[in-house]
C-alpha cells in the first residue's frame, strides 16, 4: 500500500509544475477584489461560516488553481461552483488562489468522542482494509504537499472534508490525480469517515 502511495506521490509531482508555476504568477491584491463575489460562501477571508462550505484561507495556491480550473472545465461539478468558475479567466483563477492562500485558516473544533477512531484511522490508516493513513499524503498536522497538489486539511470544516469523503467514495467527485482518493475512500465506512473528519477538524499546523 505505502508503495502504491508513494508512486501516486511522484506522479502528482511530476505534473504539478507548470500549475504551480502559473499559481504563484497570481496577484493577492487583484485576488481580493475579485473575491467579492466568493465572500458570501467563504467568507471575506476565507473562512466560512457555514460548515458545509469549505475554509480557503491558507490553502496552497496550486490546489486552489486546480480546484477552479476543474470547476470551469467540469472536471468537478458543483451546482454552486461550477458555474461561478465558467466566467473565469486564467488570470482571475491565479490571482484568487494567490489571495485566499495569503489568508489565515481560523482554528477548528473537533467532536472529542470520536477523535481517537480519527486519529487511528488519520495516522495510521486500517491494514485490514486497505484504507492508508491521511498522514501519508497530508502530513502528520495535515499541512498538505504543495507539489503534489495535496491540499492542507487541518482544521477544515468536518461536514465539509466528511461530505468530500462520501463523494469520492460514491465516484460523484472524481478529480483526484490516479483515483487515489475514490481508492480509500471505497474501503471506508460511515464511521471511519465521520471520525477522521472530526479529527482533521481539530488539527492545527
């Protein structure tokens, strides 16, 4: 399994570059003036209120960028996001992952009657079932790989990172580089997910 991660890791590297690169040429200042329109879901800084809306402050410039660029191309399909992403230009897409990445992620609360399910399965996965640890691509405080385009997840809402969970598991979301996200998520159960979201929520850098 960890082999199988770690392949899955360098070839999210590999065609993370030229993404990367396009992200850091994006314009925070430009980005927050264009982020008007963003601020009534995720709040003028980036952080959401509604916990069903992701946080974006904080969050690596490249995930973003692919995030939106798979949005516009429908690559990832949301009622809300979707067409919000259309209008977009390849400039507006940088300059707002430029913006929400200058951001501070406001602190998360976790549910401390399932964090130890979380923490078990975030750090060390269920050999059982095939499930690898969140750590491996997410790092031990959940602070992401950049390069790899793996987000950071710490102290994201846990209705939100529970309902990505449910979505890859169901193959409703399917941007993930090499299915590897719909490939754990298939192995988990309601439990698992919930706990693990709990528990991500919680984690601080």
């Amino acid at each position: 399994m960890m082999k199988k991660v770690l392949m899955l890791v360098l070839s999210g590297l590999a065609i993370s570059v030229a993404a990367s690169a396009w992200a850091e040429g994006g314009n925070a200042e430009a980005g927050k003036t264009k982020s008007a329109t963003c601020a009534a879901c995720h709040g003028a800084d980036g952080n959401s209120v509604n916990p069903e809306w992701p946080k974006l402050a904080g969050q690596h410039p490249s995930y973003l960028l692919k995030q939106l660029m798979n949005f516009k191309n429908d690559e990832r399909v949301n009622p809300s996001m979707s067409p919000m992403a259309k209008p977009l230009s390849d400039q507006d897409m940088a300059d707002l992952a430029a913006y929400y990445s200058s951001q501070v992620m406001k602190a998360g609360e976790a549910d401390q009657s399932k964090v130890t399910l979380g923490e078990q399965i975030y750090k060390g996965g269920n050999n059982a079932t095939g499930v690898a640890a969140c750590a491996a691509c997410h790092g031990p405080t959940g602070a992401g790989n950049p390069a790899a385009k793996f987000p950071a997840i710490n102290g994201q809402h846990a209705a939100y990172t529970k309902n990505q969970l449910n979505a890859f598991r169901k193959g409703e979301r399917a941007n993930d580089a090499g299915k590897m996200m719909r490939n754990i998520a298939a192995g988990m159960t309601d439990a698992e997910i919930e706990a693990v979201s709990e528990y991500i929520a919680g984690l601080q850098k």
